[in-house]
C-alpha cells in the first residue's frame, strides 16, 4: 500500500481503477469528527464539515479551521479513533470482488493516514492519499503536515495511478459523497455519487441512495467491459 502516489510510471496494467473517498463513503463515519471527539469540539467541527461538503465552504480553509480546533490534543487519541472504525456495508467485499477482478485500488481522502491507514492495509486496498496532522511533543499542534488532499489534489491522484497502472479512462470508477469530490468524479470515466449530498449528485454518472457500497459492483462490472 502506498501512502502517496509516487510518480507515474506504469507498473502494472489493471483491469480497472477504483478510486474511493473515505469518510461517509468507504467509512460510515467522519475521521476528524470521531477525533473531535475526544477534545470535546465534535459540535463546531461537524458544522464545518457539513457545510463544506455542501460546498458553501473552501474545503483546504474549512479543513485548517477544523484541525486548529483539536490543537492540544494527545496523539494517542488517532489510534483509539482508528480502532473504532466502521467501514460502510458492502465497502470491503467491493474491494475484496475489485482485487480478485484485477482492479487497482484507492483511497483518496481530506481525512488523515494516522487513522485510516491501518483499516485500509487489512482491506487490502493499494494506494492511500490523505491529509496528516502535525505533530509535537505528543501533541497535535492545530495544523495539518504537507499539502492538503482536497477536490483538485484528489483527481490529480486519480489521473496519476490511472497512467501509472495503464488504465483508461472509461474504465476508471469514482465514487464520493461531497463537494470535494465533484472534480474527481468528473475525471473518472464512471463517477458514483453514494448517499451523496446536491452538490455531487449533479455531476454524477450513477447516483446510489442504498445501504451498501456493493451497491456499485455492477457499475465495475461494466466499466471493465469497456
């Protein structure tokens, strides 16, 4: 599993590309609300959170705003959070189906390695992108480490595993649920808004209000034949 997306030589030719956001998508959860948990700000950040997935809000701004709120908080917190993780249902059976058809997978994520890079190495899923958050003395600092994985730096990811795994686009699936993730689906060949929010079922190819994430297999079984 790669943490970031090193470069774009091909390695691989896949049958496809499947490219996930994370929260409210591939988990039921949002990562930094479960970690605003623990410093007492769930309030504040889920506010933030929702309208920046309705896209009233900078998502790169809503996300330092959400971050400076944790400021203090002991790290040690992010593998409490990343224990209680709860995958969507359907989600590790889609990726289970996806590997054994011969798909590359990803997750590309405004949420944070720290948390969810365990639960996808045990799903078994090839690439992660996600945010990090600064760290000193043991503490979060209120900021986040690097550059921030937002709407543009989620299709730039996309694009890069697709050349690098010799993918086309018309067999490349996106799926989301947020504003962010608008630009994402418009680059895949297929684009699934899953529960997804106005802002995203309008540029969605395959719009999914179910319950399960496998839900959107049929959609990869049709992409492959293309």
């Amino acid at each position: 599993m790669s943490a970031a997306v090193p470069g774009t030589t091909t390695t691989s030719l896949a049958t496809g590309l499947l490219v996930s956001d994370v929260d409210s998508t591939f988990l039921t959860q949002e990562v930094i609300e479960l970690v605003a948990d623990h410093a007492g700000v769930r309030a504040e950040v889920e506010e933030i959170t929702t309208a920046a997935m309705r896209g009233e809000l900078d998502f790169a701004a809503s996300l330092r705003a959400r971050v400076a709120l944790l400021e203090g908080l002991d790290e040690s917190v992010l593998a409490e959070v990343s224990s209680s993780l709860v995958p969507m249902p359907g989600a590790l059976e889609l990726v289970r189906r996806a590997k054994a058809a011969g798909w590359a997978t990803a997750l590309v994520s405004g949420g944070f390695h720290e948390v969810i890079d365990p639960l996808a190495a045990e799903a078994g899923i090839d690439h992660v992108r996600a945010n990090r958050f600064e760290v000193a003395e043991g503490r979060l600092t209120g900021k986040v480490s690097g550059p921030i994985i937002d709407g543009a730096a989620k299709r730039a990811t996309l694009e890069e595993l697709a050349e690098r795994h010799g993918v086309p686009v018309a067999r490349i699936v996106a799926m989301g649920d947020g504003a962010n993730d608008r630009e994402m689906l418009a680059a895949a060949g297929t684009g699934i808004a899953f529960r997804a929010k106005p802002a995203l079922r309008e540029v969605a190819d395959v719009v999914l209000d179910g319950a399960s994430l496998l839900d959107a297999w049929p959609h990869l079984e049709a992409a492959a034949s293309r």
